[in-house]
C-alpha cells in the first residue's frame, strides 16, 4: 500500500500509483479531498498539459500548491488524468 503523508497525515492512499517524471500520482478515489484545498496556481507542461494545484492542510498548518491534477491532460498523459500529483514535503512511502 502507497501512502502520502504531510505532517503525520495521510492525504492519499492505494494498491496503485503511477510515478510521471519522477513524481507520484495517486487515483482520485484514492485522495483524502478533505486534506486538499484548491487553489488559484496553473502550470503548463509541454507534453502533459495544464495542471491545476491544490493547497494540503492538515490542521492550521497549509502547504500550498503541494498537490496538482491535470484534469485534461494531452493524449500522451491521459493515463493520470484526474490523478493527483504531490511534492513540497508530502511523503509517499
């Protein structure tokens, strides 16, 4: 079982998990929603598309833009569309 962690918490959790360009995307039913929050950042990616970013909060504590999504992602990433990505300290073990 994968796990993502921030702060002693567990955002996400799954049997399966694809790791793109090094980061770990989990499935949406897999994300803990009440851990993210969305938040106004957009990055492009040449190949992936646009991705949409997401706030983690654990408590009062917020790691801002710590978890994206590419929710129409090109052809060549349609596998992870409306995964969640995660970096910023987020642990996956």
């Amino acid at each position: 079982m994968k796990r993502a962690l921030w702060n002693g918490e567990v955002i996400a959790e799954s049997e399966t998990i694809q790791i793109v360009d090094g980061y770990p995307y989990f499935p949406p039913d897999a994300v803990k929603w009440d851990r993210l929050r969305a938040a106004t950042k957009t990055s492009v990616c040449g190949w992936k598309g646009t991705a949409s970013y997401y706030d983690v909060v654990v408590g009062d504590d917020v790691n801002a833009g710590a978890a994206w999504v590419y929710k129409t992602p090109k052809p060549a990433a349609e596998h992870i569309t409306g995964h969640i990505g995660f970096w910023q300290g987020v642990v996956v073990e």
